[in-house]
C-alpha cells in the first residue's frame, strides 16, 4: 500500500484525518484534480457554471435537512438552511436560477452525471466511485 499511496492511486484518504471532515468529490471522468473554496463556493451558489477546462459545472446538494448538508452550509457557503432557502427564492425571481438538485445519494449521482461535484463524509468515500478534489475539514 505504500508504494501505491506514494504513486498517489490512494492520495485521496491522506489529506483526511476526522471522520466528520467532508470530502468534495467530482465525477471520475472530470479531469480536474483540485478546486478552490472560492470556486467550489461559486459553483455550489451557481454564480460559476463551468469548470477551468469549460466542462460545465454541475453541483449536486445532500438531501434538505440532513446534517451533511447543513455542515456544507456552514463550512463552505456561511449560510444557515434558512438563508439558503432565502438565496434560492431570490435567485429564482431575479434570474430565472433553481437551486442544485439534491439527491439521497450524492455519490452514486456524482458517479453517473459528468462535470458533477458533491460532498460526502469521509467514512461515506469510495475510492474509484468518485474523485476526490479536496477536504473540507471539521474545525
């Protein structure tokens, strides 16, 4: 195992040390191997709609209400849910945007739609389903 972690094949669990960190995760066919805060941070409030390579971004939210969800709200978007709520309405108003779908299983919908990104935690991360992008940690 350590040769293959040193050819990077299992980089992706090293980076995570707490089993409440979130790994951000992208469809294996995406050929980024990293994303920023702030560009994940666009992408997830759709104010970014393609990756750096022109693939079009696609965000994919755990189901409403779970605590995943509400953890990614707060680790990356600074939101409470009912800010959330609050930004989508008013991006439906204003610029005709919905909200990203969310799914029951946002790995197995990463695994199917190309140019996708979504979190999981990391006890929850299957190597080869989908590629691991970066950490967002527990604090």
């Amino acid at each position: 195992p350590l040769v293959f972690a040193l050819a990077g094949i299992f980089h992706s669990t090293a980076y995570a040390d707490h089993p409440d960190d979130i790994f951000i995760v992208t469809n294996t066919s995406n050929p980024m191997d990293s994303v920023s805060n702030a560009e994940l941070k666009a992408i997830f409030l759709k104010q970014k709609g393609r990756w750096k390579n022109g693939v079009k971004a696609i965000p994919i939210h755990a189901k409403e209400g779970t605590a995943l969800r509400k953890e990614l709200l707060r680790r990356l978007l600074n939101m409470e849910p009912s800010r959330e709520r609050a930004y989508w309405q008013e991006q439906k108003i204003k610029r005709g945007i919905l909200p990203p779908p969310s799914f029951s299983s946002s790995l197995r919908a990463v695994f199917h739609i190309k140019g996708s990104v979504s979190y999981v935690y990391r006890s929850d991360y299957k190597e080869g389903v989908a590629k691991f992008l970066m950490v967002l940690d527990s604090e």
